[in-house]
C-alpha cells in the first residue's frame, strides 16, 4: 500500500509538459473575466518568398484587469470554456490612458488673440 502512495504523490508532482506562451495586444475586453489577443507573427510566402505578416485571435482569461492596447503574455491552458483555451499571465506594457478625459497623444493648441 505504501508503494501505490508513493507512486500516486510522484506523479501529482511531476512537472508539466511545457505550455506555449505568446505576445500580442488586447483588442477587446468587453466581456466579463475574459479578452480577445491579437497575435502578430511574419512567415515567408511558400511561392513568392515574400514576408507576410500574418495574424490570429486568441480569447483568453482575465484575472488581471486587462484593458484594451494592453500588451500581454498568454499561456496555454486546459479548456476554460467552448472557445477560450489561454490564459493571461502578465501585462508586458499597459497601454496610454486618457488624463481629464483628453486622448493621451493629442495636445491642445489654443487659437492666438488676433
């Protein structure tokens, strides 16, 4: 009996395979705990041996208050639900938040006195 106990906390700490892990920006965060990823990536067209740049979508699980232009790391996970199979695991680089609801980048230029 002590053999199949050890064998079964052997095997419950036995590292994982490795998971994949992506880059890539939040385009929506619409929804309740979870956000779409944008991930961009270059392949080499098969017949004309141009760069592409090529893109996929990822809906992935949201525990830490993603927002939209975020940059984020997804991992790979066990099905969460009928489409979401990441997770998010970092914010890389939080995207510019408007200050007193001005866009970030715009500067206010005010008319001369003429």
């Amino acid at each position: 009996m002590s053999e199949t106990q050890g064998a079964i906390q052997s095997r419950g700490t036995r590292p994982r395979g490795r998971r994949r892990e992506m880059v890539g920006v939040v385009t929506s965060a619409k929804m309740t705990k979870t956000v779409v990823v944008t991930v961009d990536r270059l392949v080499r067209h098969p017949k004309y041996r141009r760069v592409v740049r090529r893109r996929s979508k990822f809906m992935a699980h949201d525990e830490l208050g993603c927002r939209a232009g975020d940059k984020v790391r997804i991992m790979e996970t066990r099905p969460l639900s009928a489409r979401k199979r990441w997770r998010v695991v970092e914010i890389i680089q939080p995207a510019a938040r408007p200050v007193d609801g001005r866009p970030v980048e715009a500067e206010v230029v005010e008319p001369e006195q003429i």
